[in-house]
C-alpha cells in the first residue's frame, strides 16, 4: 500500500490520507533514522557540518513533514480514528526526541563540530543550529546520571500524551453542550448574523429553531448581546465550567487530574535538571533573564493600569445600575453592558463595522498591506488537495516572481475542529543537501462562518485577528534561512514570537489600510469617515480592564509555575484567587474553572510563558512607532523589518535584532500611549 505520508517531497495528499496511514509512516520514518544516525555514530568522526549536522536536520525534517500533517488533520477535523493514530504516536515520537536529546554520543559528535577551528568561519544559521543543540542537549537531560535520565525520560514521553488529554477533553466538553431554542423571541437582541448561524447550525442538525453552541462565535454572540439575563447565565456557565467537576457536563471531561499531574512533572523535571521550578526552566531560551525579571515586568504594568481598570469598572456598574437598575454587575452581564455603555458613548457597535468586512475583501486588503510593506505578491492556487472544502490556498512570490512562500487558510468555525485561532508549520525552508523547499504555513481562525448567500462579514476583532496570525504566517514564510532548525519561527525566544504578530494588527487601524479593503458587502461603499472616526475613538474603551485580564492570565501562569511545592499541590485555584484579588477588577463566580480551559498553558507552547504576549506587545508597540514616525507604508521601514526580523529567524541575538530596526532599547512608552495609559 502507497502511504501518502511518506510522499514528502510535495503537499501533503489530504484527501488521500487516513488515520491508519498515521502509525506506520512514523514507525519506518523513526526507524530508518534511528538507522541511519546510528551508521553517522559509527564512521566515528571527526565530526563536521557536512557528515552529522546536515543529514540529522534532514532526517528531522522528513519527520516533520510526515507528522504536520497529521497532527493538523486532528485539530481541525477531529475523529475518533484520527484521535487515536495521533495518540498512538505520540509516546513514540516523544520517546525518539528524548533518545536523541540524551544521546551522549551524539552530544559530544556535536561538541566536536562547535570545536572545530572553521566553527567560527559558517554561517550564522549554522553556527546557531549547533550552539541550540548543544543547549537542548543539556536540556535533555544529556549529563544526567542513568536512573535520573530514565526518570526524565518517562516525564518526557508523558507529557505529551497528558497535553494531548487536555486538549481532547476541553473539544469533547465544547461538542457536548448545546442548546435548542423553538422560536426567535429567547434571542432579542442578538444581531441578525448571530441570529441566521444559530438557525443554519439548526437546519445542519435536522432541526427547526435556533442552536447555540460553545463554539466562540456563538458564546460571544450571546454574552455581547442577548436581553435575556438568564440566557446569557446559562451559556456562561456552560462555557466557563468546560471540562470541569462542575456545570452541565460535571465530571466527564474533567482536567483537574490532568493539569495537576502536568505541573508535578515540569516541576520534577526542572528540578531534575537543577533548576529551582519549571518556570526557570522555561527561560532559558527566551528574552526575559530571570523570574524576577518576568514578575517584575508583570507587576509594573499591573500598577499602571489596575487604577484605571478599576475606574473603568466603576463606570460600567454605575451605568447598568442607571439604565437597568442592576443591583450587582455579574461575570454574564460585563460583555452586554459593555457593549451598550460603548454604544451610548461612541454610537458604535461591532455589528455596525460588520458589512465593510467580507471576508474576501479583508484577505485581498491584507495582501495589498504586506505587498506595500515588503515588496511581494501573493495569489490563490486552485486545484490543491485540503481536508475541507473551506480551505484555501495561496503563494507568495517576490517581485521577480520567485516563489518565497505558500499557505492554507482555514477560517471557520465549526464542530471537531479546535477553538482559538493559530499559525503552524506544514513546511520550513529548506536549502540543504542539494534540496531546496519552500516554507508552507496553516493559517487557522474560527470566525463566523457564511450565511446562505450572504459572505463571511468579519467583526473588526476578527481583522486583527486574521492580521494576526498572518504576522505570525510572515514570520515563518519570509524567511531567508535555510536550515530548519533556525528558520522562521523556529528558535526564536518565545517572548519575542508574537512581535510580527501583533504589529500586523496595527494596520486595522489605519485609514489609508482601511481603504485598501473596507467597503460594504452589498453597495461597495467605502467606510464612511463618521464611522471611522467613531471606530477609532472607541480604540481604547475599557483597554486597562482588558490589560489586566492578560495580566491575570500571565501572573497565574507564571506563579502556578514558579510556586510549585509537591508538599502543598498545585494550589491551582487558590493562587488564581489570589492573583485575582491583586489585578481582577471582573470577579468570576465560584463555579468559574478558567484554568480547566486554558489550553495555552496546558496543551500548547506558553507554559511559565504566557506573560510573552505583554512582553512581545512592548516590542510590537515600539517597532510600530518607527512606522508612525517614517510612514505606515513607508518601504524602507518595511524592508528594514523584513530583513532584521522577518528573515533573520532564530539565527541569533533577538535582542539585537530589535535593537538594529529599531536604533535604539525597547521602550514601553509606545505600548502605554497605544493603551491609553500613558501618564
């Protein structure tokens, strides 16, 4: 039988793949590159770039390139067949990258390569993939004594099928829940496109009526808009008790075990390696240089704008009690009344932006951005073989028509796919052994999906996040490096990966962008200037409350990381309580079980790690203020950007790098004016 996962030389054959392709494609990959390092070990040197560096970078791009798609494939078209080939491959790819990583052999073959006296003499792509190999070999676990090596090689093969657990549970618990509504009268208030998904998500099941779901457009719908108080109860709870020992589905999904047993092993595993907690550990490839320094930067910004998320709350309550006579302010009404108290003041609604967004028009206006700034152009291709009939595919090529990248946009929400939204690898750059491979992106949302005739009109959140991921798509396909190891995203410090993501969105906020893409999906009117103005004006409503709440998230994080004692537990709920106290202005109900869902931390890449997105926000903030003072399509500081950060990849000093553009320090004044909170 041919396995279309072993056809690696071109896209990934979607519509040929199974589940039952999974297993044996990575069993021969796993064991013909065990084979074959086995035969590098055995020459016995001496050891140079050429003989051991460059084949394991291609045998890791082969796996690679079997197991992205995969590994997407259950992400977004979930199944049982398909959960369990992933599963069942898990512990053995986990099992090879530790093998790998407490090889001492091939440890100190690398040693000798970063000895040689022509180390200095390669290229900076190189010189960094060995000098990263050589930190994740001691990360490893590659000096540890034997029994303290096989300890750290259970914790490595476990943690991923826990994660995997994680995140199969908080799909399963979001599938589980709907609610059936006989006629539109439960719905006053929601705006017509809410209204005409939750009757199309009826229509798909057999049903007459309305469907609500726990898939984000539909939560969001109803929390933002619905009259009716016991609705929007009811759907939070059912949202925020996901996968949880309480709220509709108690008890069946539950993460609590799973989490605990997550934090007991990152702690044991860093403290295996010598460091004090896991959140230590976690910093050794980032920016940030110490604990210290990361609390500290979280608490600076939690002084500058807990006042003001407190004033901005007060005036929230004062306004639902002036209008309503509301008592108390819930966690279910601050969305609703934060929506009618924005309306009262800037005569804005998201609904009111929503017919200048079709999704078509955003993506060509996107385009039209990045070809300004960087000089490329980018097409759809047609005839490409994807895993679902939303799934678009595009290339970028330079001005000499040069192909420099290629991507998938997947954009909808809809059942078994993963929430959130997310830009992954499918292909890195590659130039090496006589192979040249273009990278290849998934750009993946879960935007409210198109409505019988009428196109997919994006919320003005749902451009920037669509710019978002893109800058992040940027990042990995621009790329001038050409060893996987180091290009695009990989190996660049965490807290520094959500720079060219976040200084994407700024461009939705710009007239002269807007009017590359935003005009009415019926009359092709462009957005009128009153309507900007008010757009614009309401940029910062509620921003510190909004702060704060990345500010809860990232000090949670952090601590339930750095304080882990095995003799107190994880104190999970206790210290989100107390992070609470310190920075919530929103104070959640008890049946509130936000750390069961936080699948950044728990199933994803930002474990002691989420406080990057304020870190990267200072970068972001700042890089874009040269924007501002050289012109927002100014292509001299586009092309500086490209070619300091875009293409750089993790070949070197981030911090350098920044430096370079930006001429100067990072400095956080940007971020505090962009806010809203500068004194």
């Amino acid at each position: 039988m041919t396995n279309p996962l072993l056809e690696t030389d071109s896209l990934p054959r979607f519509e040929a793949i199974t589940p039952d392709h999974a297993e044996p494609a990575i069993d021969e990959i796993l064991a013909d590159n065990r084979a074959r390092i086995e035969r590098l070990l055995a020459a016995g040197g001496p050891y140079t770039w050429d003989n051991l560096v460059a084949p394991l970078e291609a045998m890791n791009e082969r796996l690679m390139r079997a197991w992205s798609p995969v590994s997407h494939m259950n992400a977004v078209i979930n199944s049982d067949a398909l959960r369990n080939a992933y599963n069942a491959c898990l512990p053995k790819l986990s099992a090879y990258q530790t093998e790998l990583g407490q090889n001492t052999a091939l440890y100190e073959a690398y040693r000798e390569v970063a000895a040689r006296e022509d180390f200095d003499s390669l290229d900076p792509a190189r010189r960094a993939t060995v000098e990263h190999a050589l930190r994740d070999f001691r990360l490893a676990g590659v000096a540890l004594p034997d029994d303290a090596k096989r300890r750290f090689a259970e914790i490595a093969g476990r943690l991923p099928e826990l994660s995997a657990k994680f995140e199969e549970n908080l799909l399963d618990a979001t599938n589980a829940w709907h609610k059936h509504l006989a006629d539109e009268s439960a719905l006053a208030g929601l705006p017509e496109t809410a209204r005409a998904v939750a009757r199309q998500a009826a229509e798909a099941e057999g049903e007459s009526g309305y469907r609500l779901t726990l898939e984000f457009p539909s939560v969001y719908a109803v929390l933002t808009y619905a009259d009716d108080r016991s609705l929007r109860r009811e759907v939070y709870e059912a949202f925020v008790t996901r996968a949880s020992e309480v709220g509709p589905t108690a008890g069946t999904y539950d993460n609590r075990a799973v989490m605990e047993e997550i934090l007991a092993l990152r702690h044991e595993q860093a403290q295996l390696l010598g460091f004090a907690n896991y959140a230590e550990l976690s910093l050794e490839p980032k920016m940030a240089r110490s604990v210290d320094e990361v609390t500290g930067f979280l608490r600076d910004l939690a002084g500058r704008s807990v006042p003001r998320a407190r004033e901005e709350f007060a005036e929230l309550e004062a306004f639902a009690r002036e209008r309503d006579g509301l008592d108390r302010l819930e966690a279910w009404d601050v969305g609703y009344y934060g929506q009618k108290l924005r309306e009262a003041r800037f005569e804005l609604s998201p609904e009111d932006l929503r017919p200048y967004f079709p999704v078509h028009r955003v993506m060509q206006g996107l385009f039209d951005v990045v070809e300004r700034l960087y000089g490329i152009h980018i097409t759809e291709r047609e005839g490409v073989e994807t895993w679902h009939p939303d799934v678009r595919f595009f290339e970028i090529r330079d001005t000499d028509g040069t192909l420099r990248g290629q991507f998938y946009t997947d954009l909808y929400a809809r059942a078994k796919k993963r929430g959130g939204a997310w830009m992954d690898v499918c292909r890195s750059r590659y130039e090496l052994e006589e192979t040249e491979q273009v990278p290849v992106a998934y750009l993946t949302c879960n935007f409210t999906p198109p409505v019988g005739d009428v196109p997919a009109l994006l919320t003005h959140d749902e451009v920037e996040t669509l710019f978002h991921e893109f800058g992040h798509g940027l990042h990995h396909m621009l790329t001038r490096v050409g060893v996987p190891s180091v290009a695009g995203i990989s190996s660049v410090p965490w807290d520094a990966v959500e720079l060219p993501s976040q200084l994407m969105e700024n461009w939705t906020w710009e007239r002269e962008a807007l009017d590359l893409f935003a005009a009415h999906h019926e009359t092709g009117e462009p957005l009128p200037k009153a309507l900007f103005e008010r757009m614009r004006a309401a940029r910062n409503f509620q921003s510190a409350m909004q702060m704060v709440r990345q500010l809860e998230f990232s000090l949670f994080d952090f601590r339930v990381h750095a304080e882990y004692d095995p003799a107190a537990g994880p104190r999970i709920y206790e210290l989100l309580a107390e992070v609470r106290e310190q920075v919530a202005v929103v104070h959640p109900p008890a049946f509130n079980r936000f750390p069961n869902t936080f699948a950044h931390i728990f199933a994803g890449g930002y474990a002691a790690g989420y406080y990057s997105y304020k870190w990267a926000e200072v970068l972001s903030a700042d890089a874009y203020s040269r924007f501002e003072e050289e012109g927002i399509f100014n292509r001299d500081t586009g092309q500086s950007f490209l070619r300091e950060i875009l293409e750089r990849g993790g070949t070197g000093e981030f911090t350098t790098f920044f430096r370079t553009f930006r001429g100067r320090e990072p400095s956080i004044e940007p971020l505090l004016r962009h806010s809203g909170l500068a004194a």
